[in-house]
C-alpha cells in the first residue's frame, strides 16, 4: 500500500539543523540466534539537550512486504526538532514471513523502546506509537490485541497514545492485497483486523486519512473512529484536506502540515 518510488523522497527532505537532533542508527532490538541483521534494526532521533521527553515508535508501511527505516529520516529528524524522541524501526516483510510475523516484531521493537527510552533521554512513561499506512494496521493492533505485548511482559496500557495514519483496520481474506501477507483463513483475517477488537478501553487513538485516499481506506478510518468511540474509548479523527495515501506522509514531516500540528497536540495532551 505505499509506493517505495513515492516515499524515498522522504530520505531526501531537508533535515533540521544538525545541531539540534542525534541519530543512533542500526540498532539491533533482537540478538537472538534466529534475529535478521536488517529486519530486525531500529534507527533513534533525539533532541539535543534535552531530557524525559516523549518517545514516538515509527512503523513504515509498504504493504507489509516493502518499506525500510532508512526512508523515513526526515520524519525521525523532524519530531526530534519538535523535542520528541522518535524510534524508527525494521520488521521482517513478506514473503519471508506471513502475520503474525510482522506485529510480533513491532511488538519486540516497542518492548525495547520501553527498556531504552530512559538511555536515549526519553521517558519511558511516555511512550507513543504512530504508523502510516501497513504500519498503521500494525499500531493499531498492537494496542488492540493485548497478545503481542502480552509475550513481551508488556500490557497496551504502556502506550500513551495510538497515531494512525491512512492506516488499514480490516483485514479482508481473498483480497489480493492482503493474501500475500495473511493467507485466505477468514478467522486468521479477522484475528489480525484492529476492528475486530476496539470493542473495549483502549489507549487513545488519533486516527487520520488523506480526502483522496486509496479506496475503502476512508471507510475503514471511520468505522475504527465509530468503534472505539462506542466502546468509550479515546479517539479523534481527521481527513487531510489536498492529501493522497502518499503525501499524507510525505507532507508530515514539514512543521507548518496540519496533521503534523495535530500529531503534537495529540502527543501533548495525552501527556497531560
């Protein structure tokens, strides 16, 4: 779902001055014998000089079969200029893996923010998670489905907010989009489909999708909203005004983007 030609430009957007951020590159948050050398690495953007800030884990999207942390440097350079810290990390892609492959790297990837935050100046009590697109699926069922954090000895409740941008809620079987990534079992579907639990109390959402978005991504957007706030759980929703699935982020990293103000306000008031 996002084009690796579209989102390398986010490689090439001018950074914030150097002074400002530091960039600890290619750490591996799993050293275990079956770990990947690639997959499983994460890149840290911190604001210079300062102390317990808020920590954004990063998931790229790319139909959960593309996609690097390496394209996404703007993006760690610009929340770290707003005084964020941001993680941006790797995950295994199909087809060398199928779900729940993905997420369970997401879920280590969080795992180690949690136990290096305080190390890197952030706090740990603060922690965010915010994806676009597949990585908006992944966030999103990461702070859905407490079984991932759950073998990490973690709990959803360690995440202070949940961003998610053109993400996807519905895992539909016998779509071609998905199979490759999820097979066909309409109960592996279903499973792995953030909709199927926002039926209780969730860390709060802030869920976006751009008015020009991929079909059914609007829709789905809507009924995550609808779902959560049925469930009295948090959650705002926003439709990005002259933005596609591709500039929605793209755009992001620049100070003055809408979605990227209400992105810090969100952050801001859940740490309230």
């Amino acid at each position: 779902m996002t084009s690796l030609l579209v989102l390398s430009s986010l490689a090439f957007a001018a950074p914030p001055a150097a002074e400002t951020v530091e960039r600890h590159s290619d750490i591996a948050y799993r050293t275990d014998a079956g770990a990947d050398k690639e997959r499983h690495t994460l890149d840290v953007y911190t604001p210079k000089g300062k102390k317990n800030f808020p920590v954004v884990l990063f998931v790229h999207g790319g139909s959960w079969k593309s996609g690097s942390k390496g394209m996404y440097a703007a993006l760690g350079q610009s929340l770290a200029a707003d005084g964020l810290g941001c993680v941006i990390c790797n995950y295994r892609l199909s087809p060398a893996v199928k779900h729940p492959g993905h997420i369970e790297d997401v879920a280590k990837a969080f795992a180690w923010t949690r136990a290096n935050a305080a190390k890197y100046g952030g706090d740990a009590d603060k922690l965010f998670v915010c994806g676009h697109s597949a990585g908006g699926h992944l966030v999103s069922l990461l702070a859905t489905d407490p079984q991932y954090l759950k073998a990490e000895k973690l709990h959803p409740s360690a995440i202070r907010g949940v961003a998610s941008f053109s993400g996807v809620y519905e895992i539909v079987p016998k779509v071609k989009v998905f199979d490759g990534a999820f097979g066909t079992d309409e109960t592996v579907c279903k499973k792995a489909s953030p909709l199927t639990h926002a039926n209780g109390k969730h860390p709060p959402f802030f869920i976006a999708y751009a008015d020009t978005d991929f079909t059914a991504l609007d829709k789905m957007a809507e009924d995550m909203h609808a779902a959560l706030k049925k469930a009295n759980s948090p959650s705002d929703l926003m439709k990005c005004k002259d933005r596609n699935h591709y500039t929605i982020i793209t755009k992001f990293v620049e100070p003055t983007d809408p979605l990227h103000k209400e992105f810090g306000a969100f952050v801001a008031k859940c740490c309230k």
